[in-house]
C-alpha cells in the first residue's frame, strides 16, 4: 500500500529539507531497533524509505507528483525504480494497467535489481576523530542458497512460456459497443516474463534469493560528521534471479561524549582548577584521546578563558588536526581551615592596599617560597 511519506516523517508538504532532516533524525533515533527494540525494525525500515525519498529533492519532486515508484512492492514485479522514463510508460501506466508489457510487447526481464537498503551504526567521538572499521548485521536479501539464486530446484534456467511462446503478452478479441477492439494483456501463465521456471525453488518461491542476516564491514573515515552517510556499492539486497544487488547506505551517527564537545574540527572541555592554579599557573595533565597529555595553565588566568592544546583534535587534512580548547573554571573554597583562612586574610591585606582588589596584583606577587605558595600548599592540604 502506499504510505504517506510526509505523515511518517510528520511534516507538512511544504517542510523545508531541514526540517525533513531534523524530523527523520528524531525518528530515526527514537525507532532505531537496537535503542527501541526488534518490533520497530519495519517502522525504522519506513522511516527510512520516507526520508531517502523526501530529502532528495528529485525523488521528492517525482513523489509529490504522483505514486511513488520507490515503495518496495508498491509497483509489482518488474516496476522500475528509475520512474517513468519515457511517454510509453506513462501511457501504459495510465491507459493501459502494467506498464510494461504492453505498451512494447515485449517480456519483463525476470532478473530484477535488489533494493537499495539504508541502516545506521554508531561510533563515539574518539571513533570519529581517528576513524574505525565496524561490522554491523543487517536483515536483508541474499542469494537463495538452495538454488544458488537460479529460483529452479534442479538450478536449471527457466524455460519458454508455452502459453504466450516467450513474449509474455496475451491478446485478446473483446466485443465492445465500438465493435471489436484487440487488447493485450501480461499472460497469466508466466506473469509476462515470456518465461517459467517448472521447477521454482521451495526455499525462495522461484525467486532466487532469502532473506539472510549479513555483516557488512564499513571502514568509518577520521573526522566523520554526525549524519554523514556512507555508501556500499553493491551491498544492498541480492537482486533477483541474477539481477544486480542494490547498494547499502550506511549512516553514521557520533555519539555525545562525556568530556568534549565537538565544534567543527576542535574539540572543547571544561578544566575545574584551584584558584591558586589560576592566580599562580601550575602545569597538570589532561586524558585526550590521544592519551595522557600535559597542559600549562598560565599564570593570572581567568573563568572562562581558554587554553588551546594544538592538533589533538579531529583531521583538518591528512596532516592537520584541529585543537582541544580547554575552558577554564575556577573553585573558590567553600570550606577553609583556621590556618588557610588566615593565610587568605594575610593576602586580602597586601591586595586591598594595591588597586581595590585588582587580581592584576595577584601576578606581581613573586610566587615561590612567598605567601601564594605557602597559601597553595595549605590549600592542597600540605
Ligand atoms: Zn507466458
Ligand atoms: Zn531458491
């Protein structure tokens, strides 16, 4: 049956295609079989067809126009996923029934293209920033094992039809209030592919091929982008009878890491440090996805301020990298012990004398052996 593209994706006609895609990344998440569980696979399935038909706009434009060519079984066998593509097909579908067949006389090739298929997978951020190599199931068509997809139990070819002698059309006299008219029709016998298998396969119904459970292998390439979908040429559905296999579409999706947030080509985090690291500078170590890595933290630094760590980010280019950006925040103690507040009490003396309680003064203080390093020490719990 026909469905309603835009009422599965929930989207008025007129969406824009950002609106399609926000729509389908929504569903796609929410219905996604491994997060909503196995008896979503067919409304995944839909979702999925209903967006690579409306977020190509050459496939929405034909789909707006009138029933959709692309809907598995919408058309029967033989239906082109290519669409109309001349006016004889457009009068066969319209004056004529099949539109194939008839309006050319000629068989429908039994050998069909498998289906394009479309799954997702997805990597973490780390996975996006060096790239990996999955492997994912999918249910899908393959090539009917039995029959080693020839449809014939004895995996003989398929014979003349004796009913139509191979050109898969039937004619027929029919009396009308115009007199005589001849009209033709797919023969019944061989359903116009002008061919028979005696024998079909009872594993495949004569199709040549089942539905398997396949794992693909997809490289994901370094500095993938959330959505980015990959194509497998030839990795689809097994086609028919020897027809060609359609493709697979992978989509990627990165999932949110704990630490950092992805903008472009850098990656962003949030640094916590004691505020005599910021009065002071200290050096520490940060855990990227490159390993353990040493930061400086510059003296007198402030809430919010960044410190950039070069090329542990994602690929620019095969060389380049983008940063880690880490953005400072500082703890003020909530709680001090007799001697820390004192020490403090110390400082606020010196620093209110100077500018009213400009921390530029906290820079001139020499550190070391002087009141901020012992103040850090009693912080630190020395
Ligand atoms: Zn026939
Ligand atoms: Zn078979």
């Amino acid at each position: 049956m026909e469905s309603d593209y835009y009422q599965i994706l929930g989207v008025p006609r007129d969406a824009s295609q950002d609106e399609i895609q926000k729509a389908y990344r929504k569903l796609s998440r929410q219905y996604h079989p491994d997060i909503a569980g196995k008896q979503y696979e067919d409304k995944f399935k839909e979702i999925n067809e209903a967006y690579s038909v409306l977020s190509d706009p050459k496939k929405r434009e034909e789909y707006d126009r009138g029933p959709s060519p692309y809907s598995a079984g919408s058309g029967g066998a033989g239906f082109s996923p290519m669409g109309f593509t001349n006016l004889d097909d457009l009068f066969g579908q319209f004056f004529g029934g099949s539109p194939f067949g008839e309006a050319h006389g000629s068989p429908i090739p039994r050998e069909n293209r498998g289906g394009d298929e479309i799954t997702s997978v997805t990597v973490s951020l780390k996975d996006a920033v060096f790239g990996t190599v999955k492997q994912i199931e999918i249910p899908t068509f393959g090539k009917c094992p039995a029959c080693k997809g020839t449809g014939s139990k004895s995996q003989s070819a398929p014979i003349v039809c004796p009913s139509c002698h191979g050109t898969g059309v039937k004619q027929q006299i029919q009396r009308s209030i115009l007199g005589q008219i001849m009209t033709s029709a797919p023969c019944p016998q061989c359903q116009g592919h002008g061919t028979i298998i005696p024998d079909p396969c009872p594993q495949c119904q004569g199709t040549g091929r089942v539905r398997v459970k396949r794992t693909v292998e997809v490289k994901i390439p370094a500095g993938i982008e959330d959505g980015t979908r990959i194509k497998l040429v030839g990795q689809g559905e097994a086609g028919q009878l020897g027809g060609p296999a359609g493709d697979l579409y992978i989509e990627v999706h990165v999932s949110q890491d704990r630490e950092f947030t992805r903008k472009g080509q850098d990656l962003h985090c949030w640094l916590s440090i004691p505020m005599t690291w910021a009065a002071l500078g200290a050096k520490t170590t940060i855990s990227t996805f490159d390993g353990k890595k040493e930061l400086e933290i510059p003296a007198g630094i402030q809430y919010g301020q960044t410190v950039e760590m070069p090329g542990l980010g994602l690929p620019k280019s095969e060389k380049d990298r983008g940063d880690i950006v880490v953005h400072v925040q500082i703890q003020i103690p909530t709680s001090l012990t007799s001697q820390q507040k004192e020490l403090l009490e110390q400082f606020a003396s010196s620093h209110d004398s100077e500018a009213g309680g400009n921390m530029q003064a906290a820079q001139e203080i020499k550190p070391k052996k002087g009141i901020f390093a012992r103040m850090k020490d009693a912080l630190k719990g020395e």
